[in-house]
C-alpha cells in the first residue's frame, strides 16, 4: 500500500500545476512567428503569473499539420486562416464565443455550424466561432493584422475558462 502512494506521490513531482493556455497560430499568406514570441509575451503579462501562456507558430502553411494539431488536442486557441476555422466550425471544432464577445462587433466569424443533431436535424444556428485578428487589438499593436486570420477556441481545449481570458486580453 505504501509502495502504490509513494508512486502516486512521485508522479505528481516536478509537474507544473499551473493551468495554462496554449496558442496555435499558422497561415497561409504570412509568417505568425514574426510575432509568436511578443504575442506571448504581452499575453502572460496581461493575465499575470497564475495563467501560463505558450504560443506555439508556423512558419509554413499546411493544412496536414493543422490537422494533426486539431486532432492532438493540445492547445486552447487556434488562429488559423477563415477558410479553415469555418471549415472546422462546420465539423462542431470550435467553442461558440456568443455569451462572451458581441457576435455584432465580429460579424465575420458568425456561421451556422451546420452539425447534424442527435435528433438527424441539421443545426441552422448562427454563432460566433471566431475573432478576425485584423480587428483584436494586441494584434493591431504589433502591427500583425493579416486580413483573413481568426482566432477560435477549439472544442477539445481544456483550459476553456483560460482560453476566454487570452482572448479578452487579446481583444482590449
């Protein structure tokens, strides 16, 4: 019995235990690593140091890696070019921002899922998905406002909570 808590014990050593949010930025058109480093940088110091931020970019456009990284699950914010974060949105990817931004302020990043229900009809419901990153204002701070870039909190993120307020900061 002591020998299974002592494992239990170690398991948890050396662990971070801070939440934290993960940023994934990738796009076709422009390189998010020029500003990767600054992003995470004004982020962590707009959320303080309970909230660890990482912002993961690449440099290189592809839609097979954005796969991957959509189906790892790892991170809590994905800024991604509008095609694909509609293209995902319509697949049920992505977290509706309604009750937390003015769907009327980004009307870009309002769509209909257009998931299938339980009940096999189609959901025709209009929300916003994502946050055109040409209108958040960290971004138009570091003069890095690509026209067709949103950021969108992924359905798998398991910091939601943390998600909304990198979002937020990244928005005032």
């Amino acid at each position: 019995m002591l020998v299974i808590l002592a494992v239990f014990m170690l398991a948890g050593c050396g662990k971070d235990d801070k939440p934290g949010v993960s940023v994934f930025m990738i796009d076709e058109n422009s390189d998010p690593t020029q500003v990767s480093e600054q992003l995470e940088k004004t982020v962590q110091e707009k959320l303080g140091p309970d909230i660890k931020v990482e912002v993961i970019a690449s440099p290189l456009y592809n839609p097979q890696k954005l796969m991957v990284e959509y189906a790892a699950g790892g991170h809590d914010i994905m800024i991604i070019p509008e095609e694909d974060m509609k293209n995902y949105g319509k697949l049920g990817g992505h977290v509706a921002l309604d009750d937390h931004f003015d769907a009327k302020k980004y009307p870009e990043g309002v769509f209909a899922s257009k998931e299938e229900k339980d009940d096999k009809t189609i959901d025709n419901t209009e929300h916003l998905y994502g946050i055109p990153v040409k209108q958040m204002k960290l971004f138009k701070d570091l003069k890095y406002t690509p026209d067709k870039l949103y950021a969108t909190i992924p359905i798998s993120s398991k910091h939601i909570d943390d998600a909304l307020k990198a979002l937020k900061a990244m928005t005032e």
